[in-house]
C-alpha cells in the first residue's frame, strides 16, 4: 500500500484527482521535467550560492499534537485515551511541550538550535475540505482575484536571475504555489530533468538540435523562454551527468521522500540558481487506527520516523552548506483533538510549523498556545493564534531580504520569533 492509498477521506481522494489532472493539463501531461510559466525570461545560466527555502508538504492534514505533544496540557491525554503519546517517551521536553520520539534521528539539530517549532498556526479560518485548504494555503490570497502561487509571486519579485529559481522535486507535477507567470520546474527527480519527446540519447540531441534552429533567431516571449529551456537543460544535465553519493555518511530512507530530499541536495549543492524547493509526502489523512508507539509504518509513528530519517539525512548530507537552507513544514489543517470511535483523528483547525536549518532560533516552541479546554476550542478543534503566513513572511524575510507584500497581498504578518 502506498502512502496516497492510506488516506481513505473521500475529499483527500477527490483532491489528489484534481490536483493531478489540473497540473497534467498545465505541464502538457507526460512531461517530465518542464519549464512552466505564461512568460519567460532570458536569463544567463550561472551558479550562485544564494539562501534556498524548502517548503514540504504534508499532504492530508497532518496530526500536530502526535508529534509537538502538549504533554503540560492533562486535557490531551483526556481526550485521546487510546493514542495519545505518553509523557514519559518524549523527547526535546520542557514543562509543556515535548516531540513525539520517533523525532530522535533530528534531536541533535534541536539541540544545537537548527531546529524550531511554532506552534498552533494554520489558516486564520477553519477550513476542513483538503481541497479547498490546500488551494488557499498555496494561493496565499484568499479573497483575491490573483491566480498564482505565492511561490511564484515571490519568483517575481526577483527577475533575471537562474530560470531554476523555483523547482518541484518528486512528483513531476507543479503544485498551486509555483503556479503563474514566472518559470519554474517540475521534476520527477534530478536524473529526469531534460526535453520532453526524446527517450533515448541520440533522440535528445536530434530533438535540441531541431529546437534550437527553430528558436535560434525568435525574440518573442516563447522564443526567448525556449532558448532559455534548452540552454539551461543543457547545463543542468551537464552539471549531473555524474552520479550522486550523499556526503558525511548520509544514508537516506528508501522512500520517495528520501529519494526528493537527496535530489534536492544535489540541486543545492550544485549551486545552479535553485532558490526555492517544493516537496510532497503524503499519508497524514488519519481517519483510523492513527497506533501507538509501537505501530508500523502507515501508522503516526512510522511516518513521523520516515519524515525524521529523511530530514535528518538531508541536512548531514548538506554539512555546511545547510547553513544556507531553511526547510518549513506546511498541511492543510490540523487534527480533531478528540479521537474518534476508530482510534483515528478527523479534520481539525490549528496545527504546527516545523523549521530546520540555517538561521533557525532552534531548540525552543514558539507561538501562542491556546489551550485545550472546552473553552478554549475552536468547535472542538485547537485554535490558531499564529496565521501561517506569518511564519512564511519571517522566513523570506530573513533569508531572501524580500517585502511580502507582494507575495502575500492585503496581509499584516506578525512576529514569530522563529528566525534569527
């Protein structure tokens, strides 16, 4: 069983339906690594070594209070006899919060204050349809009658630089932030990135040869945006060409999250423009059997160590040069703080944000907490006291010096305190 074919909601399956058909039309179906984007720009390829943000996704509402455990909190352990996470095995605790142990591979980073977490963010509204939540989460401008990603919107703000300043690694499909008038890439991974339509060798380079006289003298839009596409496949292809062994004794999981977060260290250390990094792992949508601590892999406690293992390669992988990587953790909504009748958690409001990486003030909790008293609920759901942009706006702020204005319209972002 895949991790996709756990999630049993009937919104998620109709959610992943849509999102791969909507992205199929706009990348021209079976491509596998394309360059998106209404306009383009000629830019010259050339390596930088600028700040890069990783935003992964976990798909299908992932359950926060399994893994930020508000263990200080008795109303928690109320209302989950079967599947809270017991105080005794937490790891990182202070008085009130403490990560779920299967977080272990990524204690040193929390130590050494790499590694934060706020708390109780998400949408400033409940929305519970996986649908809707992720298109407003990736839209980033709900109310708006923008249509582009707040991906791409950032993109924009920064012209003339690499055309790999926003890449999606693992799936081939362009999610709903990287959407819009700036070029981006999907890949399905490093290995894959070239010309739609050759599938062997030879054929590619009949195929760029072909292009390239079509496009050698065009100045418009497409003829400037496909001399761009081949040049810089060219390059990257060239840059690749070698094979990839993780550095510092890095071993990742064998699991798609793993293969993506080692091609997204390989694009990093390449040093080829990539500017920001959109990833899928998906399997949160925990309507039943959610486990304990000694469940397998479908369950909370084998994903969580699946997300560790990789995370915690990835960053050993980068050494150094994760000094200059920031990872954030977004999902469409939290998780009901009662458990239901099948030992599961259904659509909730308010989650946690995890961030890893370079300028991180690690090793604490951040945010407002709001409490789990009957009072204190938002319809029986924790509430948000952090809007999630505002944890986005402090990152691109500090790592990338850009106003957020334009990248998250007709909104205010508070302090986080979640960066340097």
């Amino acid at each position: 069983m895949t991790v996709d074919q756990a999630c049993s909601c009937p919104d998620y399956r109709s959610t992943r339906r849509n999102f791969l058909r909507n992205v199929s039309l706009a990348s021209g179906g079976t491509v596998a690594a394309t360059m998106f984007g209404d306009t383009f720009r000629q830019t010259a390829y050339g390596a930088t070594n600028a700040n890069v943000v990783v935003v992964l996704s976990l798909r299908g509402g992932a359950d926060f209070l399994s893994m930020v455990v508000p263990h200080g909190d008795s109303a928690y352990y109320r209302a989950r006899p079967h599947i809270a996470v017991p105080r005794s095995s937490l790891i990182c605790a202070d008085n009130d919060f403490g990560l779920h142990p299967a977080f272990a591979p990524l204690k040193s980073m929390w130590t050494s204050n790499q590694m934060g977490v706020v708390l109780a963010t998400g949408l400033p509204v409940p929305n519970r349809s996986h649908f809707d939540a992720i298109e407003e989460i990736e839209d980033a401008a709900p109310g708006s009658e923008l249509r582009s990603g707040w991906i791409n919107r950032l993109i924009g703000l920064q012209p003339g630089l690499s055309p790999l300043e926003g890449v999606s690694v693992g799936s081939g499909l362009l999610p709903t932030s990287m959407v819009g008038p700036q070029a981006t890439l999907a890949a399905t991974s490093t290995d894959a990135i070239d010309l739609s339509g050759g599938s062997t060798p030879k054929a590619q380079r009949a195929r760029r040869r072909a292009l390239s006289q079509v496009w050698a003298k065009s100045q418009s839009p497409l003829g400037l945006g496909a001399r761009s596409t081949l040049s810089t496949t060219a390059a990257l292809r060239s840059t690749l060409s070698h094979g990839y062994t993780p550095a510092n004794g890095a071993k990742y999981p064998t699991s798609s999250l793993g293969d993506a977060l080692s091609d997204t260290a390989r694009l990093v250390k390449a040093s080829v423009g990539v500017e920001v990094v959109t990833l899928d792992f998906g399997g949160w949508d925990m309507h039943s059997d959610l486990g304990t601590l000694e469940s397998g892999s479908l369950s909370m406690n084998g994903m969580v160590t699946g997300l560790a293992k990789a995370l915690a390669a990835f960053f050993q992988d980068l050494g150094s040069t994760g000094s200059r990587v920031t990872l954030v953790t977004v999902t469409e909504f939290g998780r009901r703080v009662a458990e239901n009748g099948a030992r599961g958690l259904d659509h909730g409001w308010a989650n946690s944000t995890l961030v890893l990486g370079g300028g991180v003030r690690g090793g604490r909790y951040h945010g407002r907490w709001p409490g789990l008293s009957d009072a204190q609920l938002g319809d029986g759901d924790l509430a948000v006291t952090t809007d999630y942009r505002s944890v986005l706006s402090e990152i691109l702020d500090r790592r990338f010096g850009v106003s957020t204005s334009t990248v998250f319209p007709d909104f205010r972002p508070e302090p986080v305190g979640v960066m340097a």
